[in-house]
C-alpha cells in the first residue's frame, strides 16, 4: 500500500494508472486547480462521495487512499441526535392536506423563538437548535399561508428568517438535501416578501446549501449576481441591507479563493471592505456578523483556501475579536480554525494544535462539526508519534474523530 498524506496517495494511485491531473479531475468531476490542491496537501477531500468516486476511478479501495480504517474516512460530521426528527418534518405537507395549526400562530412569538434561535447557531450550540427545529419549524410554517392584512409582511419576515436559519444549521450539520430545501423555501417567501433583505439572506443560504452539495459552480453565480442587486439598494441608512451585500461578497470570495482564483477572491473582498466602511462598526443586522472584524477574519479565511499560510497569518494580525458583537462564538473561533489550518499546511502540527485547542475551548461544537478541523485532526494523528494520553489524542475524542 502506498504511505503518505492522502494527496500523496491519490498522486501516487493516478500517476500509476498513468493519469494526468486533468484527465482525474474530469472524471470525478472536479477541477484540476482543485485536484492539485488535494495532492498538495493544501485541500482535504471533504465529501465520501468524491473520496468513493476517486476510489473507484483510481481501481482501488477507499482504505487505500486513506490509510486508515473505513471508519475514520474523511466523511464529515458525525451522525446528530434529532436529524431524523428533522429529516421526518420536511416530509409531513400539512398545508396539501389541509391540517390547520391548533392554535392562532402569534406572529411576534414566532419572531422571538427564530431569533434566539439564531443567537444559539451564532453561539455554535448546534446540538440544542436542532432539538428545537422540528417544533420551531411547525410553529412559523402557518406564518406564510395565514398571515393577512398589515402583518403580511412581518410574517413572511418571519417566515423567511425561520428557514433561513435551519438551512445554515442543515448546511453545518452536512445534510445538503435539507438544507437545499430550506433555503427554497425561504427564497419562494423572499419574493412574496418584496423585500430585497429577505432575498439576499435567502440568497445567501442558498449558495451555502449549493457549496455544501459541491455545486460550486451554480453557487458562485448566485453569489455574484445576487451581491450586485443588493448592494445596488445599500444605503448608509439601511444597516440590515449593507450588511446582506455585504455577507454575499464575503461567500462569493471564499468560493473564488476555493477555485485558485487569487485576484477575484482578493476584488470581491474589497467588495466587502467598501460596505462594511458604509455600515460603519461591527454589527449582527440580518444575523450576517457582517462589519470591518468579519472581513478580516474572512482575509484569513481566503488565503488559507487559496493554499497561502504566510498570507494567512499576517492577515491574523489584523484580526481582533474582541470587536466583534457578543454572543458570535462561531466568528471567533474560525480565526483560529484558519489559522490552524495555516500552520498544517506548513506541516507545524504543534502550532496548529494550540489554534484548534483554542477554537475547541471557545467553540467546542464548531470544531466538532468543521469538516477541516476534523480532517486536520485526522492528519496529524497520523504523523503523531506520542502516547494516546497527549492533548492531541484528547482534542480528537471531544471532536468526534476517534471514540
């Protein structure tokens, strides 16, 4: 069996079929600027499904790429309790059935329950939201169908604010096909909603959903082309709205920083950099973290995807999260999960653990559900050496990567 890194092995497995990196990346229907990345050890293979179709193309096993037992493959996130509560209320239709709430839905509770729902995500308590989803989710569905009159509005506000958040969950908890769905659904509300804040935040959704299913393609179109028909109504007197544009920049840069595209990921950010100017502080409007912080720590977030750990940890510099608004655990801890996998890249295991112990601590369930951070862990478990009682070993357990 071939040793190394998995890119290492994918490199090796290819070079033996006598394949080129273009002919590869075709044939599991990625780019070759990507695959060069994964075999520069720069990227991981975050998807099963893309590591299987490597397998089979390669005329090998999945533990051949790997090296590790079929249980410790770079999968995702671990399977999450009341996902199948989830999954079973998105097949219920009581609107095609006519099933009529027991009670007269209260339009400001509905809004109450979604933003402290929101507060939990931004906190990274995803566990308990999904608990909640089901029951959150039955409560502000009637919202579209019954709300009349003066309230219309704020109902579909409401409305749209609800599946806008279980997508970003959905998206986080890696069930793409919820949170495609979630997201649709917030977008046909947006429209009804004629409002270009409830658009955008669908919007947004719906390129995270996209980018999660590895339609990266379809969700940078979206990105772009939404990000210029919102910015074109930012107004300094409209925070909710600069800071949607705004957060649809930021995306549309990690995309083009995940494409090797160096001097788009950088245009777009500056994109980004004139807004959060415009909005004038830090701030959480339409639950975006969007502000000067945010952009910075996503300076940090698209260099570590363009493969630059230098540019990466200079951007860090920049970067102080104590500015950014209480409550958004989540914004604090990607510093550090960039910046460890900054220091990976440059194989500095020992750096990069301090940064993951200190994503860990302040967000213990991020670094849980963090498709990179887990397969950072599974890496330099392989290159480790020490006893199974080191902090390494420990971070690993708490993280779900070994029991």
């Amino acid at each position: 069996m071939v040793s190394g890194s998995v890119g290492e092995r994918i490199a090796a497995y290819r070079r033996r079929r006598g394949l080129s990196q273009t002919a590869l990346a075709g044939l599991v229907g990625r780019s070759e600027s990507w695959l060069s990345q994964v075999e520069r050890g720069v990227r991981s293979v975050d998807r099963l499904s893309v590591l299987l179709d490597l397998a089979k193309v390669l005329n090998v096993e999945v533990e051949a790429l790997t090296g590790q037992p079929w249980q410790y493959a770079p999968n995702g996130s671990p399977l999450v309790d009341g996902l199948d509560d989830v999954r079973r209320f998105f097949s219920r239709y009581d609107s095609l059935l006519g099933i009529a709430p027991d009670d007269q839905v209260d339009v400001v509770d509905v809004r109450d329950r979604v933003n402290a729902a929101h507060r939990a995500y931004q906190a990274a308590e995803y566990e308990r939201v999904v608990q909640e989803l089901p029951s959150l989710l039955s409560l502000a569905d009637p919202l579209r169908s019954t709300a009349s009159g003066g309230r219309r509005r704020e109902a579909l506000a409401s409305y749209v604010n609800a599946y806008a958040m279980a997508a970003k969950l959905l998206t986080k908890m890696g069930a793409a096909d919820l949170a495609l769905l979630s997201a649709d659904r917030a977008a046909s509300a947006a429209v009804d909603a004629d409002s270009v804040e409830a658009r955008g935040m669908a919007a947004y959704q719906v390129v995270c959903a996209l980018l999660r299913a590895d339609r990266a393609e379809d969700a940078e179109q979206l990105a772009v082309q939404m990000a210029e028909v919102v910015q074109r109504e930012a107004r300094p007197e409209q925070p909710e709205v600069i800071s949607v544009a705004g957060a649809l920049w930021l995306i549309a840069a990690v995309i083009a920083g995940r494409r090797t595209e160096r001097g788009e990921a950088w245009r777009r950010l500056d994109q980004a950099e004139v807004l959060a100017t415009m909005l004038g502080q830090d701030g959480n409007f339409a639950w975006t973290a969007f502000g000067p912080t945010n952009v910075a720590i996503h300076r940090v977030s698209v260099a570590a995807e363009l493969g630059d750990p230098a540019e990466a940890i200079r951007a860090a510099d920049a970067v102080d999260p104590d500015r950014l608004p209480a409550g958004l655990n989540s914004r604090r801890a990607q510093v550090h999960l960039d910046l460890a996998w900054a220091q990976g890249q440059r194989k500095r295991d020992a750096d990069a653990l301090l940064h993951l112990m200190e994503a860990e601590r302040t967000a213990p369930e991020m670094v849980r559900y963090n498709v990179m951070a887990r397969e950072l862990v599974r890496e330099m478990l392989a290159r480790q050496k020490k006893s199974k009682t080191s902090a390494l070993h420990r971070l690993a357990v708490q993280a779900g990567v070994l029991d």
